[in-house]
C-alpha cells in the first residue's frame, strides 16, 4: 500500500462514520464493568439497610409482645395472690370464730389449740385435691401447681403492750405501768431509758397537741418514728405489741419473759416453772395458776388473763418467683370476729420460737 492511500485510512480504533469523518470504537468489557460497579454498590448498601430497618421493627414489635405478656402474666399473679391471701384471712377468722364457740361454756386460750398450731408451706393443689376428694390435680388447676401457701395465728396478748405506758384520757405515765417494761428490757439487756422514751414519744402522740408531735405508730416495727433504733426494735418485738387499747397478759400463751416480767415478785425460775405446767395442762383460771406456782394471788384481772381478744393472721404465698405475704390484727369479741388492719410486706415466719 502506498504512502497515500495509507494516509486516507482511518486510524486503528476508529471506524467510520456515516456523516463522514472517524468515530471511536466501543469501551471494553472491563471497562464497562468498572463504570458500573458505584451502581451495584449502592444498591447493595439500600438492601442491607432494608434488611436491618425490617429486623430493627421485628425485634422491637416481639420485644413489646414479650413485654406485655410478662406485664399481663406478673397482674395476673398478683391478683390471684390477693384472692389467695384474702381467703387464708378468712379462713383464719373462721378458726378463731370456732374456736370461740368450742369455749362459750369455759372460755380459755391456750397453744394446744387448732388455732395455734403454724401451716407450714405446703402445695396450694394439695389443698384443693382433699377438698374435691381426689387424687391428682387436672390440667384446669395447671396455674396453681408452683403456688405455695404458708401462715399462721399469733396471740398478740402473749405480749406485752405498749400502750399499757399510758393510761387515763389525759394518757399519764405512771412508775406502775412502767415497771413490767423495766423488768423486760433489764431481762433482754436493754437500758430502762429506753422504755421512758418510748412512753415519753407515745403520749407526744396520742395527744397530738402541737404540730412537731410524732406519728402515732400502729406496729412495734414503726417505732423507729419514735427515734427507737433498729436494733433494739428487733430485740423487743417477739415480746411487746402495740394494740388498740390496754390489755392484760395471757399467761396461757406468753413467753417466761413476759410472765416473769408482769409480776414484780416472780423470779425466774417460777416463771419458767409455770410455762412448763401450763404446757402439760392449760391453765384455766389465774387463782390455779398462782397456787401451781406457790404463789397464790400474784395474778391479777387488771394485767393478766386466760383468754385472748386480739390475734395477729400471717399468710405468706410463694407464687413461682413471686412472694406475697399479709398480716392482719384481728379483734376477737365472743363471736365476733373482725379485722381492723391489714397490711403487706415479706415478714416470713416468726424467728424467735414459741415457749
């Protein structure tokens, strides 16, 4: 080919062009694949934030399904907790309702009666099988199967009450109500100073005359509003108690401290020597258990007694992880059984043992 025609060819990588004139031959492959790749890129960058957004909203819609179950399953327990403990205080005034009427020819309260013999935790369903007679309990009683319920009934004038401090409309204090008080701290250890503050505190309360006047508590456990300290409420609680209105001691069912410390001449072998007696066989008057004891006439109607008018109901239901415990004070008046407070915490049992 000569230099000329040569010259009119077009340049390789060129082809010609219709209209005349060259145009350039068409990208390669893989440069074509490059200008495409920032496409696929971010295609690929939307499809992974879908996904996350569509798992985000999946997990967040089970989460709140899981949290309204666990919501709806915990207000389901509670209220079959308050029907189950509210039944268990029912019962309990049943109890003492009978027993009342077991005594009506020979009123006496002492701790071999039914009413004083602790439920230990048992199986809710056991219950509810002896009741219907059978053996097993059915799949319609499934949600009962881990309830467990506990409790017991407590003479609250096995005890020594506080607001014996006071007596009188004007609430005096006197050395002769003072004095079982003294006795029982001396007993546990405790300073005499501490009973003068107590009583001091309950009649700033009980007249409630001036605005800086403390709140008048309900339970021993409350009389750290009295300036009491922890430590010296847990030591005194298993024998005082707070009631509506003085008591006398039942020396059927109180502890040898308390006995010992109601009467100022009784030493503390006698005391311990009347709970023995009374355990064998119940005392039934206080003239029998002054001459039980070589004592005669050392009880008297004013502090002490064989009967009890106030009882405090424990119950205690373990529901699977969930526990629920109520105490009430319950009044007791022949035949009349009522409640005049109840309240809920996790007291447990008792730990101090009775006598």
């Amino acid at each position: 080919m000569t230099p000329c025609v040569a010259s009119l060819l077009p340049p390789k990588g060129t082809t010609p062009s219709p209209r005349g004139g060259t145009r350039l031959a068409s990208l390669t492959p893989a440069a074509s694949r490059a200008q495409r790749s920032p496409q696929h890129g971010a295609a690929l960058l939307a499809a992974m934030l879908t996904v996350v957004l569509v798992a985000t909203l999946a997990s967040a819609a089970l989460w709140q399904q899981w949290r309204d179950v666990e919501i709806e399953t915990a207000e389901r327990n509670r209220v079959q907790a308050n029907w189950l403990l509210l039944g268990a205080q029912d019962w309990s005034r049943v109890v003492l309702q009978e027993d009342s009427r077991a005594n009506r020819s020979n009123p006496i309260d002492h701790l071999g009666e039914p009413w004083a013999v602790p439920l230990q935790e048992a199986r809710l369903s056991t219950f509810l099988a002896a009741k219907n007679n059978i053996s097993q309990v059915d799949d319609g009683m499934a949600d009962v199967q881990d309830a467990f319920l506990s409790g017991e009934i407590i003479d609250l004038q096995s005890r020594l009450n506080l607001l014996n401090l006071l007596s009188g409309q004007d609430k005096k204090i006197s050395e002769e109500d003072l004095l079982p008080f003294m006795r029982l701290f001396e007993r546990l250890g405790l300073p005499g100073s501490t009973v003068m503050q107590i009583a001091t505190a309950l009649q700033q309360a009980s007249l409630n005359k001036s605005q800086s006047a403390p709140l008048m508590p309900r339970t021993v456990g409350q009389l750290g509003w009295l300036g009491i300290d922890a430590r010296t409420i847990a030591r005194i609680e298993p024998y005082v108690t707070l009631l509506p209105q003085r008591t006398s001691v039942n020396i059927n069912t109180a502890s040898a401290e308390v006995i010992w410390a109601s009467v100022t001449d009784l030493d503390w072998a006698r005391a311990n020597q009347l709970v023995q007696l009374r355990n064998t066989s119940p005392l039934k008057s206080l003239n029998a258990a002054g001459t039980a004891i070589g004592m005669a006439g050392a009880f008297n109607s004013s502090s002490h007694s064989v009967i009890t008018e106030y009882f405090e109901a424990r119950g205690r239901l373990r529901l699977g992880e969930n526990i629920l415990s109520q105490r009430s004070l319950i009044e007791r008046k022949s035949m009349n059984v009522n409640t005049l407070w109840q309240e809920r915490a996790d007291w447990g049992m008792p730990t101090v043992p009775r006598p």
